[in-house]
C-alpha cells in the first residue's frame, strides 16, 4: 500500500479486502453529489438576489469537488469507474428547492460521519468528515434562505421588472421597453404555471398561458431587428402561489391591468411602426385577457 498522486492510499486489488458495504456507501454518496451539483445549478438560475446566487454557486463548487474527491476514492478501492446517476429530482419552484437543499444536507452530514466511522483507512476518514462538515457549512446557509425575510427584496425586485418596473421609470427607450414586455410576458407565464401545478387543470389559466407564449413570439423578432439583449427570465423566484382560486383570479386581473398599462405607455412614445404594430395586439389580447379573468373572479 502506497500514497497515489490523489493522496488516497492505494491497495493491491488481489489482496484488498471485500468490503461492499463500504463500496456500496461512497457510490450512493457519488449519487447523492452528482444530484446535488444538478440540482444547485437549477437553485442558482432561480435565486431572488445576486447574493443568494453567488452563494448557491459556491456550495455548488464545494460539492462538484466532493464528487471528485469520493469518484477517486471509489476507482482505488474497486478499479473501475462509479456510475453517476440523479437520485431524487430538484423541486422546480425556488422555495421548496431551498427546503429540499437543507434537508438533503442535513441527511449527507449523517451519512458522512458513518462512512468516516466505519472506513478503516484515514484519508477516507479525513475525507468524509471533511465532507460532512461542508455539508453542515451548507445546511446553515440553506437554513439561513429560508428564515431571513425575502419580502423585501423580492417586492423590490418586482417593483424594477416586467410592467411594474415599465410604470416606475420616468422615461423609456425601445430596448427598456422589450426588455421589460418581455419580463413581464415571462412573469404572466411563471403565474400561470403556478397555480396550473397548484390547482390543477383550470381552462381559463391553461387558453391564456398558450396565448402569452404567442406573446413571448410576437417580441422575440424585434429583440434580434434591433439587437437588444434578451433579459434573464428571473419569473419564477417573483411569483407566489395564491391562498385560493378567487385569489388567482384576481392576481390574473391585476396582472393584466399592469400588462395593458404597460404596452399603453409605450404607445405614447415616439417608436418604430413595427413595434408599434406589436405593442397594440398585444395590449388588445391582454384587453381580451382580463375581460376572462374578470368573468372568472364573478364565477367563483
């Protein structure tokens, strides 16, 4: 037995003893990792801030280095390569993800300090309790997420996005304007989706969501016309779920009087014929759009 370039050591395979249990444990880990580096690139995308983001990232980074560290450990005991395979699928709303992340977290420091306790070498040792710390490093953060109050920040941010950010500036040019129809196009889709998954199959929500992609279409030619740089679609971590459907309802009312105030204002400045062309029919659906809502609000 010998120190590899790794720092693991290294066995003879002839005379390495069988221990699957041990095999079994770092494989399952390897799973467990390559889910996690998966499902924090998916948090990252969604996080309500550049802070939050940034830190995602990094416990991103520590488990991409843990799945290195166990797949080496893994090729020195058995000699052959581990599989690399999703486990659990991440939540796709930002909140639950974050809930998923810490209790997952919690569940690897466990694990790790069993591997640790019943490895018999000392790098594997060293290396799942090293883990495990990193893990408990990050459930604090993911805790932290949950506990600290993202209203703010997040009326903030809606504040500065999509028709509301289109309504609380002072003046607009044509990229502005794309940028934040489109936002808000994005936004309608993400509400949309959210009370779909929330309280199933309404057809009202399901004809207006098939409507606004047609939206998102009819906008995306004058992104490329003009070359104006897509927005990051930052939707999902905006968006909440309504207590009930006449809730939903009234946000859909809401966010259609935002819409139609929106494309309205853009329509008094001095813009290109196409774009206008464009911002009309498109605040013409959006009449048509909160007319259903407002039907809907009666009925329920």
């Amino acid at each position: 037995m010998y120190l590899n370039q790794y720092g693991l050591h290294y066995y003879d395979y002839d005379r390495l003893p069988n221990d699957n249990q041990l095999i079994n444990d770092i494989q399952k880990a390897i799973n467990a990792e390559y889910s996690a580096v998966t499902c924090y690139k998916k948090l990252a995308k969604m996080a309500p801030t550049n802070e939050e983001r940034n830190r995602i990232l990094e416990i991103q980074k520590d488990e991409e280095r843990h799945l290195e560290e166990f797949s080496r450990i893994y090729i020195n005991l058995t000699g052959s390569k581990p599989s690399y395979q999703i486990i659990e699928e991440c939540p796709d709303k930002y909140k639950a993800g974050i809930e998923f992340a810490f209790k997952d977290e919690q569940e690897a420091v466990d694990f790790y300090l069993d591997i640790a306790d019943k490895a018999k070498d000392s790098i594997i040792k060293e290396r799942f309790r090293r883990a495990a710390a990193d893990e408990q490093n990050h459930a604090v953060w993911f805790l932290s997420f949950l506990n600290h109050p993202k209203v703010t920040h997040i009326n903030r941010q809606i504040n500065n996005y999509g028709a509301k950010g289109a309504l609380s500036v002072s003046t607009l040019t044509l990229p502005q304007m794309l940028t934040y129809a489109l936002q808000d196009e994005y936004l309608a889709q993400a509400r949309y989706d959210n009370i779909l998954e929330n309280f199933g199959y309404i057809r009202t929500f399901a004809q207006i969501k098939e409507a606004e992609m047609r939206h998102i279409d009819a906008l995306l030619p004058l992104f490329e016309r003009y070359q104006v740089p897509l927005p990051e679609d930052e939707s999902q971590a905006l968006v909440t779920t309504p207590e009930n459907i006449k809730e939903a309802y009234a946000a859909g009312v809401q966010g259609e009087i935002d819409n139609i105030s929106m494309y309205e204002r853009f329509l008094t400045f001095n813009i290109p014929n196409d774009a206008r062309t464009v911002f009309s029919q498109l605040r013409n659906a959006s009449l048509n759009h909160l007319a259903a809502f407002e039907r809907g609000l009666a009925r329920v």
